[in-house]
C-alpha cells in the first residue's frame, strides 16, 4: 500500500504485482464481461484483505488445545458499512465482503449525465442505521469527475456522523481526488492505481472504458415497463 504524497488520506495498491496483473486483464479490450466482472470481485477481495491492516484490533489471551497464548480480535471489523453505487460497484461490493463478512450494506443508484455539466440524478439510497463506531466504505470502482461521490457522500453524512468515511475504488483520476478532498478532507481514499487524467467525455485516461457495461453490458436506452404493461 502506497501513501500518496499528493494528497493527504489518499492511498494506491500499485506496489502489488497480483492486483496490477488483475488490473491490467481489466484494461484489456478483449477481456469478456464474465471475466470482467470476476476480476472485479478479486480486487474488491485483496483489497479488503489490505484494507483490515487500517483497522483497530485489540490483544487477547487464548487457550489453545496445549497452552495459552497471545492473540487479537479486530475490533473495527465487526462494525462496518459498505454503500454500493449502483451498478458497476455491486462486484466490488461481492469483494469486498468476503473479507468485511460482518458488514452491513446500503446501495445508492445515481447517474452521470453528460459533458460539460456532468450533472447527477439520484435516483435511490436505501441505507441502514449509521452508528458512531462504524468504518463507512463507499464501494465505487471509478473515481473520475467524483460528481457522483460527491453528491453521495454529502446525502451519507446527513444520515450520521461514522468513525470513518472511505472511498474504495479500481482506478482514480487526479481531478477527481482533487474535487472530493477539496469539499470532504476528511474522507480516506483507496484505490488500486490513480491514472493519467479524464477526457473530455469524463472519462479515465488509460482507463478501462465504462466499467458498468462492461461488467454487466451495454443497457438499453428505451424503457420496458410500458412494453410490459402490454404483455397481457
């Protein structure tokens, strides 16, 4: 795990040659949506793994079938929250679970609109109790222009004040870091690896394309729930 120097609280996993050979499968254009999507719940997994070394644990003593010995129960492990943005986060989330068992979950559907404006539709937020002692992670694979986090992460705060609020992301670009620490410099970021820069379409440069249809395909752009209603 890197510090980033940049920034304070902002943190990469570019040291690790296991996720950085997952991410680059991820980058690759010709990986398929399954396999996509797997890669995904890797990283949510490792990442957890790394994530726990943050966390407080407190020292115990047990008793072992020959003698007593020294040990430790991570506290902070039992106590955590993952919001999900819906729908690219929902693998990342699978992840990051598998690690952060005793986590409750929350889901947030929000969408990005177009260029230049990039303005956010909230569109859902379902999200249990926030208690006092709670790690806050909100799963969400691509910190681009942080619109999206941003407006999710002001609506989570008026919900309850955790012990600590993380970002957790696949890839972040510097402008986004930037917009989030300016308005929240109190949220932690971890992501695998921060790119190059955005676009003009908002987009990750190198990037991975749109992680949403490439984990689930592309959706489509008409409504079926008056063709539904037609069925009988």
């Amino acid at each position: 795990m890197i510090n980033e120097k940049r920034w304070k609280g902002v943190y990469s996993f570019e040291d690790s040659p296991y996720l950085m050979e997952i991410l680059s499968e991820l980058r690759d254009k010709e990986t398929d949506t399954i396999k996509f999507r797997k890669g995904l719940v890797k990283l949510g997994r490792y990442m957890g793994y790394e994530f726990t070394k943050t966390m407080d644990f407190e020292n115990l003593r047990i008793e072992t079938p020959l003698e007593t010995t020294k040990g430790i129960t991570a506290s902070d492990r039992k106590h955590v929250l993952i919001i999900t943005v819906l729908r690219v986060a929902i693998p990342l989330m699978e992840g990051l679970i598998k690690t952060l068992e005793c986590a409750r979950v929350g889901i947030v559907s929000a969408s990005r609109g177009e260029a230049p404006d990039f303005n956010i539709e909230m569109k859902y937020i379902k999200v249990p109790q926030i208690r006092p002692e709670d790690t806050l992670i909100i799963a969400d694979p691509m910190i681009a222009t942080g619109s999206t986090l941003l407006r999710t992460i002001s609506g989570i705060k008026q919900c309850g004040k955790p012990k600590r609020v993380v970002l957790m992301g696949i890839l972040a670009a510097p402008e986004g870091i930037e917009a989030i620490k300016a308005e929240h410099p109190d949220v932690e970021i971890y992501v695998g690896k921060i790119d190059r820069e955005l676009n003009k379409e908002g987009y990750i440069l190198p990037g991975l394309g749109d992680a949403g249809d490439r984990a689930f395909g592309e959706p489509l752009n008409i409504s079926l729930i008056p063709q539904m209603h037609n069925l009988d």
